[in-house]
C-alpha cells in the first residue's frame, strides 16, 4: 500500500512553521565553496545574457503590470481571469507565443526559476532581486490557482479557440474559459508540479520573505496532499482543452516523486523521505528516460535527491547517485552508454518541437549535478571511462555557448543578444503592432496577415530564446514555424541558473 504524508500534516505542521521562524536554516541562496573561477578569455557576455534572460519574464506577464515594468510595449491583459468560475485568476504568465495561462507549464517554469535561484542566486548579484520579482508573479498566481482546499485551477483561455485568432493580450476578444481539476477529475500531475513550485518558491523567499516563504510551504503541503490522494492525470478529464498541447505524456509518478523530493528539500519533515523510501521505486525513480522537461521530471527528482546524499549526506538516498550517473552516462558524447543525439554543430537534439528546451534543461542539471559531486569529491563512472564534474560543466558551456550564437549559422537564438538573432519569432504580442503605436484594435483573423508576413518583429522580445534550429543546425527564422521558432517561459527559466555560473566563472558579476 502506498505511504500517504497526510497523516503527518496536523502533527508536523506546528513544528514546521516554528522550526521555520526560529532556524531560518539552508538559505536559498549561499556561495558555493567550489565555484570554478575560469581566468581564461570568455567568448560571450554572460551577464548580458543572465540579465536578458530574465526581463523575457516581463513580456510573459499577464494581469495588471506594475509601476517598473521593463518591456514597456506590453500592457495589462486579461483583468477578468477567472471570473467565469467566479475566482480571482489574474496575473500568472503567458506560457509562450499565445494568450493562454496554462498552469502546468507554468508551474514548471515557476520550480525552475527557484531551483536555478537556490543554486546559484548568491553568483546573481544585481539581477537577484529580478529573478525573484519573476517567481514572485508566478507564485502570486499559483496561491490564488490553489486558494480553494482538493481543487487547481490549471487553465485559464481555451487553447483551440486562442489558437484560431492572432491578437495581442491586451485586447483579445477570445473566450477566458477557466478548467479546474479537484477530486472527480483529478490531476495529480500538474498538482504535483505546482506543490513542487511552491516549495521550491518557499526557499527563495525563506530569508527575505519568512512569511510568504510559509505561506508557499504550507499550501504546498496541502497541494502535495491533494496530488497524492486523489490519483489520476489531468489529460484524463481535460484532454479536450490541454490536449494536444500540455498532454501529460509521462503520467503523474514522475511528479509525485518530484514534488515529494522538493517538499522533503522545502520542509526538512520525515514524512517526505519515508514516502519517497517508500514509494521511489513504483513512482519510476529507476526507470531509463533522459529527457527532463514540462511533461517528465524523472530526471530532475534523481538528480534533486542526489544532493541529498552527497551533499547532506542522507544516506537512505544512495541509490539516486546511480540513478542521476545513469542519466549523466546517457548525455555524455562519447560515453559508452551514451544515448543522446547531437546536431553536426554539437548542439544536444532531442526532438524537432522546442528542442531548446532540453538544452537549457539539460545544461542546468549537468551544472547542478557538477557541484553536489564537487561538494562531495565524487565523480561519476560511465562503465569505467572516469567523468569528471570538469566535464559537466565543459559540456554546460559548450550548449550555451552554440544557443548564445557559436554554431553554423552565427546565430544567437536569445532575441536582442548579439549582432545576429531570430526577427520573426512565433509570438503574438511581439509580432503585432502595439497598443501604443495602432490604438485601434486588430480583429481575430486580420492579425493573421501580420503573422504571415516577412516583416521583422515589430516589438523585440529581450532574452527570448526559441525553439532553435533542427538536427542539421537549419533556422529559417519563419514567424509560423511554431517547433522553431517560439519561445516559452519554460526555455529561460533553467537557462538563468546556468548563465549566472557562466557569468561568475568568467568574472562577469
């Protein structure tokens, strides 16, 4: 029978919200003892980069902008969400080049932001306040998706219809429908997905912010809860609206198992580790997958919890070393159980649709990864070829480094870094003219003639990084070639982890 955490909530609760005001312990962001410092010339401008990466966030927004809102051709946008289930659901984030808020995704983006703050916040300096202003307004959303106890709201806008029309954010016209899951239609994917986010937001905060940071412990434990009991995926009940766009291709193990690892990581409760002791191995802790993104996060729980063991030195959680080296062993190029394809230029390729994705996801682990070995003098061996934490980072960088503009084309696939980026990227609010510069509102199909048009951009998306090329380093840079040319929010968010290291290391911040 499977181990529930909910009888341990009343009893740990009080503890964990004492233990939260008087130990204040594992900030969310500390320097590193074994950040490598590189005296070598460095070929890009991290830090432009960092800093690029982050202000994308701010084109994404949804809601009512603030005051110091940077990308300044935007302008608030869907000021009624929610009020077709008679809920507050303004703010949040559009996921990608559309007006939909979907929340799996969404929260996705949201953990990764933390989890690239957590590890490497304290090398981000001036742009660490940024970084957390763009979980900030991710989280904002989440707390009022989750304000009702056993229900999410985990979209707002029906994707087939948004998809019919071109038309900005800030005066869009088509249908704010709103989908929830609860307990006859569960969803213990995107619940699972949204606990992790919120716990790993609790440790951003747990410095600056002790009493947001308990309040997204807390629901966290209640959306964990929630996730746990009521099993089921939500594509089951919702396929008509998140099909085929945010399937839950994986199913809901691989997020139960994450948002454990990260309410274990976010709570310091035992509860957390006996549940994944006891269920790691029926929740796929050991199976052979080597993609981690939105839809499977497998990858990202054995790596998580490896730090556990190497770095806090929990024992019980020895095998997740194997099981993150297995995965280590299917990326590197060369090694003998390799399993990962790459372009002729060296970038990782994974798949057609968004492929860049899987780099800047990728490079965080191998960077994340580099320094719970680092930490604990370990390395990993790929059936006897020695791997070294050296080598992850090399091979980090070198994939930045081809997404940054070091390929066959001398294209930077971040929009607004370096003299030569995409122009026509797949994106709605950036592809049509303003509010600002065309007052008079653009109807649902005439937005389609500027979609189709060989035009640049006319609003340029700062810090966008899209789909990128195929696996043969080809871009056409056309504006209805949404598999290269999109971006989304869940791109950038690993990415800004990895840039602030690459920045540090070179002596950028």
């Amino acid at each position: 029978m499977a181990f529930s955490v909910s009888s341990f909530t009343v009893l740990l609760l009080p503890c964990f919200i004492l233990s939260f005001v008087l130990c204040n312990a594992f900030p969310a962001h500390h320097n590193f003892p074994f950040h490598h410092r590189h005296p070598r010339f460095a070929s890009h401008n991290y830090r432009d980069a960092l800093t690029k990466s982050i202000l994308f966030f701010e084109g994404q927004r949804s809601g009512k902008l603030p005051y110091n809102q940077r990308i300044t051709w935007r302008g608030n946008s869907g000021l009624s969400d929610g009020s077709a289930m008679h809920v507050d659901l303004v703010g949040g984030y559009y996921d990608a080049g559309d007006n939909v808020k979907f929340g799996f995704p969404m929260a996705f983006t949201t953990t990764m932001l933390s989890w690239s703050v957590i590890e490497f916040g304290g090398l981000m300096k001036g742009e660490l306040q940024n970084a957390k202003e763009a979980i900030r307004w991710a989280t904002d959303y989440l707390l009022k998706a989750t304000a009702h106890p056993d229900t999410i709201y985990v979209q707002v806008g029906d994707a087939n219809k948004d998809h019919a029309c071109w038309e900005r954010p800030e005066d869009m016209d088509t249908p704010r429908s709103v989908f929830k899951v609860d307990k006859n239609s569960p969803g213990s994917d995107v619940a699972g997905e949204t606990a992790a986010a919120l716990a790993a937001a609790s440790l951003v905060f747990r410095r600056s912010d002790p009493t947001y940071s308990r309040l997204l412990a807390i629901r966290a434990i209640r959306v964990f809860e929630f996730a746990d009991k009521y099993r089921g995926s939500y594509s089951n009940g919702l396929k008509n609206f998140v099909c085929p766009f945010y399937c839950s291709f994986s199913g809901y193990e691989d997020e139960l198992l994450w948002g454990a690892a990260w309410l274990h990581k976010a709570t310091k409760n035992p509860a957390y580790l006996s549940y994944i002791q006891v269920n790691g191995q029926t929740l796929g802790a050991a199976n052979f997958d080597n993609f981690f993104g939105w839809d499977n996060k497998h990858v990202g729980a054995r790596i998580l919890l490896s730090k556990a063991f190497l770095v806090q030195k929990v024992q019980s959680l020895h095998d997740y070393k194997g099981h993150a080296d297995n995965f280590i062993c299917s990326i590197i190029p060369g090694a003998p159980f390799s399993s990962t394809k790459y372009t002729p230029g060296g970038l990782l390729f994974k798949m057609s649709d968004t492929n860049m994705q899987y780099v800047t996801s990728t490079s965080f682990l191998l960077l994340a990864y580099a320094k719970y070995l680092t930490s604990a003098r370990r390395f990993v061996d790929c059936g006897g070829i020695t791997v070294t934490p050296k080598r992850l980072r090399t091979l980090a960088k070198q994939q930045v480094d081809y997404l940054l503009g070091e390929n066959p084309l001398k294209m930077s696939y971040m929009v607004g870094y370096g003299p030569r980026y995409p122009r026509r990227i797949h994106h709605r609010g950036s592809s049509l003219p303003s509010i600002a510069s065309h007052p008079t509102k653009i109807q649902c199909s005439s937005g389609f003639n500027f979609m189709k048009s060989q035009a640049p951009n006319p609003n340029i998306l700062v810090g966008a990084v899209v789909g990128g090329p195929d696996k043969n380093d080809r871009f056409p840079d056309q504006r209805p070639d949404y598999e290269q040319s999109e971006p989304s929010t869940y791109i950038n968010a690993p990415l800004v982890g990895t840039l602030a290291y690459l920045a540090h290391s070179f002596g950028q911040l």
